[in-house]
C-alpha cells in the first residue's frame, strides 16, 4: 500500500505546514535530486533556518548535513558571506527571486550558481524558501583556459583551436553529467563516462572500478576511436594483469591517490619508466603520446581511476586538461559510490522481503495454489505487501494477503508483527473475523499511528469439497472465477486493520469445486499513476480470461502476471504487487 498519492503535509520550522500533492514519496524525490551531480538543493523557513538539504553536490560543500539543519547562515558562515546570504533569504521571503554566483566558502575548488525563491503556503502566503545550487567550477575553468588560449592565440587557425577546445570540454562535462544522471548502475555509469569522453577528451579512454572495498582487481571498461581496438585493450588486460605495486599508471594513482599527467610520452620518459620490454613495444605500437591517469576518490576512499590517452602526436594533454578530468573523477567517483550503496540497499531489501514472506506454500488435498510478488520501481526498499499459507491442523489451513501502509523497516516490522499474530490466533482456534479483530488490537498497541489492508481465509478440505471461510478487512475483494464462468468479487467489505478500537468484521464461504478459481491481490494491480488506473471492469476481465485459458493454478498466476506486466510494466509501478492463486483439482 502506497502513501505516494494523496496530501501530505511537510512542516517547515516555525511556519505553517505546507500541503503538497504528490504523485511520489518525498524519499523518491530525495533519491532523484541525490542523482543530479552537480546540484544542491536547499530549503529555509521564515527564521532563516536550514530544514531541508540534499543533491549529488552537497558533498562538495564542506559542511555535514547536522551542521546546516535547523541553522541560519550567519551560524555557520563568515560574517561576510552569511550576511549577504540572509539578505538574499529575507528578499525570497518577501517574494524575490535572486541569483547568486559565489566561489566555494569551505571548498575553494568549488564555485556556486544559486537561485534564490520563494516557498508558497497553499493560501499563497510565503512560508519558507529555497536554494538551487550548481556547482559550476569546471564551467568557469574552462572558459577561463579558453581565454587565456584566445589571449595567446597570434593566428586564425590558433584561435579556431582555442573556440575547439572550449566546446569539445563543455560538451564532454554536459554529456558527463547527463549520463551520471540518467545511469542505473554502475556498469551503465563506467560504459556511458568512457563513451563521453571519446573523441571528446581522448583517443582512448578506460575505468578501473573496484566494485568491493576489498578487492584487489578493478572491473575495467574501454572506449577507443576504433572500436576494433577494444577487443585488443582486453587482450592486452590479459596478457598484462593487474599489478598493485606497478610503479605508473593506475595502480600507483590508486596506491598514492595522486594523479599522473604524462604530458608527452617520448623515448626519454619510456626509459624512466623501466618497463619491461614487450610492455615497451605495446606502448610504441599503440602510439601512446600523452596520458592523464585520475583517481576515483569518495568519502576518502578510492574506487578506483580513470585513464585519458591521446594517440596521435597532434595533440598533448596539459594542467587544464587535468584539472578538467580530476573534476569529472569527483563527479563519477560520486556517481559510483551511490549506486553502489543504491544496489547494496537493494540486496538487503530484497533479502528482507524474501524472510517476510513463506518459503514455500504447504500442499494442501485437492487445491492448487500458487503465488507471485513483484516488486515496485528498482525495488529498493522492503514494501508492505505479504501473503501466507500455513496449516493450521489436519484439513485446516490459513490464507492470508494483507498491505501494509508505507514502505522500508518501518513497514517491515509491522509486515512480520501482521503475519506472527495471524497466524497466534489462528492456531489458538479463532475463526477468520476473530482472527483480524486479534490483528486489530496488536497493531493498534504496537503501531497506533498505522494501519493496514488484511484478508484472512480459512480453507477446510474435507473428503466431499473445499470451503473458503474469509473475512476482509478494508483489502481489495478476491476475486472468483467459477469453471468456465466470468469473474466477480466476492466477501464483505470490512473496515481497515488497525483504525478502531472495536471493529466488527463479517464471514463469507466460499465453496470451492474443481476448476474454479480464487484470486487474492493487493492495491499494486490497480493502483496506478494517471493515465494508466485498472478500473474494477478490466480488472474482472483480465482475471477470467487468464483463469479460463489456464489449466492450474501456477499457469493462472504466470498468465495473470504476463498481462499485467503488458498493461503497465512493473518497473514503471509506484506500488508493490502480489498474487495469491488458489484453484480446486482434482483430490
């Protein structure tokens, strides 16, 4: 169950809370903002003070997030600077917007963009304000390194040159922060970063990545001017492996954290470097003749380096072009990090969810069951979603789907407190009405400020038929499809788990004979953003066709996921998804 949609309500300090609709979670809007690479975004109330912080740039500040929240800047800044800041604060609260261009205050290699507006209460009065920052150092290096070439340049074809190396950086370090924001993971960051940067910034580039913090080997990804020349660099990854003790080039960058400008590679330098002979002679037959080597360094540790090669001898790197791949290093080192946490979070939720749900469902005589759980978007957090089939005795077993408000720990301890108490109770004997009235009042102890969606079936297979005894509380119906028969939901609405003190919930039976089928589901299915919404109608209609050309109740759920899957990708999806099947057979 999704609280993505709807009003929510995001209080700023010492001002009115100020209502927002919104399509997603704020974690999703956070998780968005933290890929912009070289964006901090800030938010202040009508005191002046920090309440909100984040972007992919707010590393390169120098200040910790507890240094900032709940401070003006004159708390934290030189007086200066924390004046003129204020003074810009007090203009947005009178409803101004301003831009501010500033060097770095505690990170002199940074230099900031900022704009400056208002925050609007939903009456239209202002309560707040906010700071778009871009950090737009690199930019102004290089306009700075083209001038300076512009002002040295004494010929026409010199001043060409010049214009070429202004627009050839730009547009590398816009294609740079393009694919960092648009990249999924880490291979797509070290595919799209080496891309970009040919013929841009070199004839060759590579990234060494170590993808554990214990690896001893970094994962490699080459681009070249000549594709064909891949194939070759990988061949030669082979011939000459990894050496952390070699005294140039990546493994010392990374040893040393230090980066390695070769500015012209000629046989003078080739003898310092004492390779051995046949690396010798693959240097000379690749015409290497200027080489940048950068590491990757975040949060003080190094992940890696990237490597710049120019090829032909028309061409020889210098400090600005440095400068430029060091700043870019920062960028991508950034960008690795965080996917890195981003896919280490995913195994963990995954994880998670995986020991919420059963191992396996029991057999139970004459039924066939079968399950499917998807989950939302990248499926980084743990949602709320659940099922369970357990037996209870002889001819007795719980069915159980339920939802739970909210996603990620949170969700995950009353998720695991849901499914214990249900199935406490339906051991002590309750019936399925005591059953979700005992969930009730353990969540409403434990969990006061919640609540959740529940189902809860009570299945008896005795030796003449099956019967399904359910009581639902505030869940999508189950839906029945008879042998041959269209699709209806079926069972009393009750009221949410978790809301009341003394809910009252009714009982349903369900008689199940061979072929029919029974679909329990969550509000994923149908919970959609505009203009994708499942109304009840098409719902009913995918469910029968997918039981009626199904033979059991495992080709039910594959069918029935297959469907939904083409209506609206799961990955597109706010909100998790499961299936619960249960078909009579033959006993």
């Amino acid at each position: 169950m999704s609280d993505s949609e709807g009003v929510g309500k995001v209080p700023l300090a010492g001002s009115p809370a100020v209502t927002i609709r919104a399509f997603t979670d704020a974690d999703l809007y956070r998780s968005l903002l933290e890929r912009l690479p070289d964006v901090t975004v800030f938010a202040f109330d009508a005191q002046l003070r920090y309440v909100l912080v984040c972007g992919g740039a707010f590393s390169r500040l120098g200040w910790t997030r507890e240094e900032l929240l709940g401070r003006r800047p004159s708390d934290v800044m030189p007086a200066g600077e924390g004046a003129v800041l204020e003074e810009h604060f007090r203009a947005a609260l009178g409803g101004e917007t301003r831009h501010y261009e500033h060097p770095g205050i505690r990170r002199s290699d940074t230099h900031w963009l900022s704009t400056i507006s208002p925050l609007f209460a939903g009456d239209g009065s202002v309560v707040g304000g906010t700071v778009v920052s871009r950090d737009v150092a690199e930019i102004r290096r290089l306009e700075d390194a083209g001038r300076r070439l512009e002002v040295s340049a004494s010929t026409a074809t010199e001043r060409v040159h010049a214009e070429r190396f202004l627009r050839e950086r730009l547009e590398f370090l816009n294609e740079v922060n393009r694919v960092l924001a648009t990249t999924v993971s880490r291979r797509d960051v070290m595919r799209a970063v080496t891309r970009a940067a040919v013929p841009r910034l070199g004839d060759w580039c590579s990234i060494h990545v170590f993808f554990e913090p214990n690896d001893q080997v970094p994962e490699v990804e080459v681009a070249h001017v000549d594709p064909a020349m891949v194939e070759y660099a990988r061949e030669l990854q082979e011939r000459f492996p990894y050496d952390p003790a070699a005294a140039r080039g990546v493994p010392s960058v990374v040893r040393t954290r230090r980066p390695e400008l070769l500015a012209e590679i000629n046989e003078e330098v080739l003898a310092q470097v004492e390779l051995p002979e046949d690396a010798l002679e693959v240097v000379r037959a690749l015409r290497l003749h200027s080489v940048i080597t950068v590491p990757l360094i975040k949060w003080d540790r190094v992940v890696g380096a990237m490597q710049f090669v120019l090829s032909g001898p028309g061409r020889r790197y210098d400090r600005d072009d440095l400068t430029l791949a060091e700043a870019v290093a920062g960028r991508v080192a950034s960008s690795l990090e965080n996917h890195r946490l981003m896919e280490q979070q995913k195994v963990i939720a995954q994880t998670l969810q995986r020991s919420l749900l059963p191992v396996r469902l029991p057999d139970i005589p004459g039924i066939g069951r079968a399950v499917a759980y998807q989950a939302a978007g990248e499926g980084n957090e743990v949602g709320g979603d659940f099922y369970d089939v357990f037996e209870i005795d002889g001819g007795r077993f719980g069915v159980v789907i339920g939802d739970v408000c909210g996603k990620g720990p949170h969700a995950a301890a009353l998720t695991s407190l849901m499914r214990h108490s249900v199935r406490a109770s339906a051991w002590r004997g309750d019936c399925p009405a005591e059953v979700l009235a005992h969930v009730n009042d353990a969540v409403r102890r434990t969990e006061p400020a919640t609540f959740c969606t529940l189902v809860y079936g009570e299945l008896v297979c005795p030796p003449d038929g099956a019967t399904l005894t359910i009581a639902n509380g505030g869940h999508p119906p189950p839906i029945v499809v008879r042998a041959g028969g269209t699709a209806v939901p079926t069972g009393r609405l009750g009221p949410l788990v978790g809301v009341i003190e003394h809910p009252s919930f009714e009982e349903e039976t369900i008689e199940i004979d061979r072929g029919d089928t029974i679909v329990l589901y969550t509000d994923g299915v149908t919970d959609l953003p505009p203009p994708d919404a499942l109304d009840d109608a098409e719902l009913l209609t995918i469910v029968g066709e997918a039981a009626r050309e199904s033979s059991d109740a495992e080709e039910v759920v594959a069918s029935l996921s297959a469907r939904l899957e083409r209506r609206t990708p799961f990955s597109a999806r706010h909100d998790d998804v499961a299936l619960l099947v249960l078909r009579g057979e033959p006993g």
